[in-house]
C-alpha cells in the first residue's frame, strides 16, 4: 500500500516569491525520510506541496512534477489536472508545526473527526476502537482516556500536538508528513512518537522534518538538507543521500558544515 | 516591549541610599473632597450670576480640575499632576457622554411607565377613542415584520459573508464588498420607498404589506450581517481549515462543519445586532406596511401595526384630548427600549454560551 513519491523540478511560488525552487528527489516506500535545513529555507513549503496543501495559501502556486507510485505500479500525478487534491490528502495525511485541534470537538471527536467530517458512518464500538488504538499509538491514552468528552482545546501544548498526530493516523494515510512533530514535546513523548514512527513505516511512508539532527539520525532512512543562499532567496535541497553518509561524509560541503554545526 | 521585562542592572549601591525616594501622596479621599469643592463652587458662582445649570457644571468641572490640579503640584510634583489633570478631563468627558443617554433613559421611563399596564398589552386600538387601548397589535406586528426580515437577510447575509470569506477572489469580491459599503450607508426611508416601489409594481400604487416592510428592512439589515459575519469569519485561524483539509475534507464540509462551527458564536452574535439596529426602523414601515387600529399578523394581507409607526401615529395623530394618545406613544417608545435591550443581552448570551471553551 506504501507508495512511493519522485518529485521532479519542483518550484513552490508566494505569489511571486519563489520560496523553494529545483527540487528533485525520490521518497523510498516503507521508510522514513528526514529533511533538515536552517529555518526559513522551505522544508514547510516543501511539505505542504506533497499534500497539495501549498496551494490553500492565496496566491500560492507550484510548478515541476510530484508523481505518487503504488506498490501495485500505479502512477499518479498528484498535479495531474483530473486529479482532485481532496483524493490526495485523503492518502496524504499530514501532522502540522504547530498544533492544531479542532477548538470545538471534543478529544473524541477529534481523533474521529477524519471520518466523522468526511461523513463515514461507522457503528459506536469499531470508532471507539479506532479512537483508542488511535491515542494508544500517539501516547496519549493514558492521560485522556478519562476525559475524552472534554474539550481538544483544553490540552496542554504537547498532549494537542499528540492529539493531532493521533487524528492524523486515525484515518490510515498511506504516506504521512510530520512537521516538526516533536519540538513541543518531551523527551518521553518524543521517544513514543519515534517508536510509532519505526511501527508506521512498516506500512507507511513517511516524510519528516526536524530540527533535531539526533532524531533525524536515530529514525530516518535518508536525509535530505534544504539551505538557503541568503535571505529573500529561493530554498533548495543540497543533497539527499542515506542518512549514514549524510552524518559521517555527505557529498556536499555545506552539508557537512551544517551537520556537524558549523556554519555560518 | 523587551525593555520592559528586562532586569535592572546590577548597580553598586552604597547600602542606605539603596531606597526609593519617599514621595508625599494626596489621599484618594482628600482628591475627590478638592474636585467636589471646586463643583459646588462653580455651583455658587454659576448661581449668584444668575445661569442655568449647564452653566453650573461647566464652571463647577473647570474649578474642580483646577483645584485638583494646583494642590496636586504643590504636594506631589509634576508628573502626579499631570497624570491627576488627565484623570479629571476622562472623567467629565465620560459625564458629558453619559448625559444624553440618561437623560433619554429618565424621560421615556418616567413618561412610558404612565401607560405601561396589562390594558397596554391585551388589548388593540380597535374602537378607542380617548382613554384605555394599547399597543398588543404593534408589539406582535413588531416581531412578525422583524422576524420575517430576519428570516429574509440572515441566510442571504451569511451565505454572502461566507462566499467572500471563504470563495471570493479578484473583481467580483472587491464589487461585492462595495456594493455592502455602499447599502451599509443607504438612508432608511430610501430602503422603504425602494420596498415599496417593487410592491408597487406588482399590487398597483398604494399598496401595504408586512413582508414589504420586511423586505425593506431586510435591504437595511443584510449589509450590517454581512459585515459582521465577515469579521467574525476572518477571526477563525488558517490552521483549522488546513487541519480540516489535510484529512482530507472537502472545502464545503470544512466550511459547514469546521469554519461555521468554530464561529458560531459570533454569528449569532452579528444577528443579534442587526436585528436590534431594525426593530426600530420607523420611516420605511411608514411607507410600505402603514398601520391599522385591529390586530393583523399576515404580512401578506394588507396593513399592520408596528411600534415605531405606532408611535408615531399616537404622537402626531392624537386625537382630543391627545393626552392619552402621546403617553401609549411613550410607552410604546419604552417598550420599543427594551426590545432592543432584550436582543442586545440575547447577542450576549448567545457569545457566551456557544463560545468553544477550553475548560480542563
Ligand atoms: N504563507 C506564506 N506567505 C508568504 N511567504 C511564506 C508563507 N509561508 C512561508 N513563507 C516564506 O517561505 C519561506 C520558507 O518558509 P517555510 O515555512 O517553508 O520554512 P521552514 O524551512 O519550514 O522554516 P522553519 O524551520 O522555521 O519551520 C520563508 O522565506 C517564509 O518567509
Ligand atoms: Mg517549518
């Protein structure tokens, strides 16, 4: 079920701000991808275009190629002018910077809110399993299950981050973007969240941006790095490689600099 | 804003001057005592030359401040002072903006509450002459028209308000929005005369309807709901949307069950005002609904009574002795009030209770 995802040339427009610009990589089935890259440089913006959901933002445009590979070897152009984005972020489920629950749904309601709002019907005991392996999964369990009927807003900072980590798995999308899904939370979290990321990907594929250069090395696959020339320049990836030899010895100069903390 | 929070510098300061220098302060008693002073002595004045009472406050404010002022800098020091000038000035600004309201408030009440008995609520104008009658026909005449014009705006105004929030783009959004400037600022009686001028067309010359009334208030009514709906769709994040979308969700279901659920609160809210800035509407229902002395609740059949135009009817058209007609018109004016009050708490209730809380 895992596809997989070859960008081509892809250039990510704020109006007439180019924010990223030439991007071609390959995102490997059944693995997890890590991007790095100083702030600013577009991992966001890159992210957001594998969902289609750069194009929300008013103004915004992308240009290049994303093409989304089954395991069945069936091809899609996600920028494919018959395809619908609202099929494409249904198998490209994303978990934001910043969290993001519904304000008026209750902590139940969010973890259902994928199919409840996409109007599935579905009997009280399978959702209520779903919600449960949902939060279970995400580590929030423990801490909500004896208020699930209280508000998603109510949470502190990193149980709504982990709300919205478990809302995204809940309606099992076939690739999952995390963005920064973790600089809110604490170390014990952000252990679990690495653990469901290692299970996800069994089945999953999925692409991660992180600050956190430990965290890239400890989960991810491959890595790629996104660099900026100056301020008001496009962002663009340097290189992606394994992140074994993004760590010890990348191609690119710049790579190693930033890696090992040295730049500027 | 950082400096603000920032420590203070760590400075070596010989221990004993290491205090803040005392400052002698005037009592909080002591102020109000000079400022009262200063009024009752501006009173005096305003009285031994022989002026009327504006007059008296005037000279008494001015004095007052004065006072306050010279003992302040003489005790106290400048900045106090200055800071006790301007405290003043605030407070008689504040007195001068609440004396016509008082006022307003005193008068209606006072005249209003004469006729403000059972009589005034059960029972029509049908065959009164002189004492007794009231106001039941205008008060139910009221609602209906309201409600119907309600019923007319609120679905056009927030369907409008979503389509620019969520849909609009380029030229036809930046025509729309005009266009709702343009009626915000559309004088009322030109709103009743357009009403009935297209009821006109269909029913001849002279016609008069409820939902013509309805209608023209609903040309009032749909630009304060559409640009009070938008402000409050505005204030829903971005975040929420796109969390909506990355699941998938079609931008329709977002709208309806994200967008509009969050905001609920504030559109009940933006409804709320409207009505209570048409409820007492009265030159556009002068012209297209009229008034009757019996009980008519079909605004599709013929006159009805409302309670501005009532109002207005008992004032201008008294009758002899025209005592009794002018004190239903002030009660039907207090009554008219509390309406407007009563929509103005309901608009308050409606943003607290649907507000999303985020109680633990
Ligand atoms: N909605 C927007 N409108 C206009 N410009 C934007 C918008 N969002 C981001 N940008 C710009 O695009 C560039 C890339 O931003 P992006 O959010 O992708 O960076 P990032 O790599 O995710 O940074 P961080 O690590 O701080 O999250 C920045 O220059 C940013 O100012
Ligand atoms: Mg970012």
């Amino acid at each position: 079920m895992a596809p997989r995802i070859d960008v081509t040339d892809l250039d990510l427009y704020y109006g007439s701000f180019l924010a990223v610009q030439g991007v071609t990589l390959s995102i490997e089935p059944r693995s997890i991808t890590a991007l790095i890259g100083p702030s600013g440089c577009g991992k966001s913006t890159f992210l957001r275009a594998l969902n289609r959901l750069h194009e929300v933002v008013p103004g915004a445009r992308v240009e290049g190629k994303v093409v989304l590979e089954g395991s069945s070897g069936q091809v899609v152009d996600l920028y494919g002018s018959d395809v619908d984005p609202v099929d494409v972020r249904r198998r490209i489920g994303m978990v934001f910077q910043r969290p993001n629950p519904f304000p008026t749904m209750s902590v139940y309601d969010n973890v259902a809110a994928g199919l409840r709002l996409n109007g599935a019907r579905m009997n009280r005991s399978a959702l209520d399993d779903l919600v449960e392996r949902s939060l279970r999964a995400a580590n929030l369990w423990t801490e909500v299950k004896d208020r699930l009927d209280r508000p998603g807003g109510g949470l502190s900072g990193g149980q709504q981050q982990r709300l919205c980590i478990a809302r995204a798995i809940a309606v099992e999308p076939e690739v999952l973007l995390m963005d920064e899904p973790c600089s809110a939370l604490d170390p014990i979290s952000t252990l679990a969240i690495e653990d469901l990321m290692t299970e996800l990907k069994e089945h999953f594929t999925i692409v991660i941006v992180t600050h956190n250069m430990q965290q890239a090395a400890r989960v991810s696959e491959s890595t790629g790095f996104f660099n900026l020339a100056g301020p008001g320049r496009p962002g663009h990836l340097v290189e992606i490689n394994p992140t074994g030899k993004i760590f010890s010895n990348p191609d690119n100069r710049a790579t190693e600099d930033y890696v090992s903390g040295r730049f500027g | 804003m950082s400096t603000a929070i920032r420590p203070a510098p760590v400075i070596d300061i010989p221990t004993g001057t290491r205090q803040l220098p005392t400052r002698r302060r005037l009592r909080r008693s002591s102020t109000a005592g000079l400022y009262l002073a200063g009024l009752l002595a501006g009173g005096a004045l305003a009285a031994l030359s022989g002026s009327g009472i504006v007059l008296a406050a005037g000279y008494g404010a001015v004095l007052g401040t004065v006072a306050v002022y010279v003992v302040s800098r003489s005790v106290e020091g400048r900045r106090t002072a200055t800071d006790r000038l301007v405290t003043c000035v605030v407070v008689a600004a504040f007195g001068i903006a609440m004396v016509p309201l008082v006022w307003l408030l005193w008068t209606v009440v006072s005249k209003g509450a004469r006729r403000l008995d059972g009589t005034f609520f059960d029972s029509s104008m049908l065959g009164i002459v002189g004492p007794g009658g009231g106001g039941y026909h205008a008060v139910l005449g009221t609602v209906v028209i309201t409600a119907l014009a309600a019923v007319i705006s609120v679905p056009i105004g927030l369907l409008t308000a979503i389509y620019l929030v969520e849909y609009g783009t380029g030229r036809l959004k930046a025509a729309i929005t005009f266009l709702v400037d343009t009626m915000t600022g559309i004088p009322s009686i030109v709103a009743g005369l357009f009403a009935y001028a297209l009821f006109a067309v269909f029913f001849g010359p002279g016609v008069r309807l409820g939902v013509a009334g309805a209608v023209a208030l609903s040309v009032l009514m749909i630009p304060v709901v559409v640009r009070s709906a938008e402000e409050v769709l505005k204030l829903v994040p971005a975040e929420l949307r796109e969390a909506s979308y990355a699941l998938g969700v079609p931008k329709w279901r977002t709208i309806v069950k994200v967008v509009v659920p969050t905001s609920i609160a504030g559109l009940g809210t933006a409804v709320m005002l409207a009505l209570a800035r048409v409820v007492g509407e009265t030159a556009p229902l002068l012209v297209t609904v009229g008034i009757t002395n019996g009980t008519n609740l079909n605004p599709f059949d013929g006159r009805m009574a409302t309670l501005p135009v009532f109002a207005y009817y008992q004032l201008t058209q008294p009758g002899f002795p025209p005592g009794f007609a002018i004190d239903r018109a002030w009660t039907a004016a207090l009554v008219l009030i509390a309406l407007v009050m009563a929509l103005d708490l309901a608009a308050r209730l409606i943003g607290r209770c649907f507000a999303p809380s985020t109680r633990r």
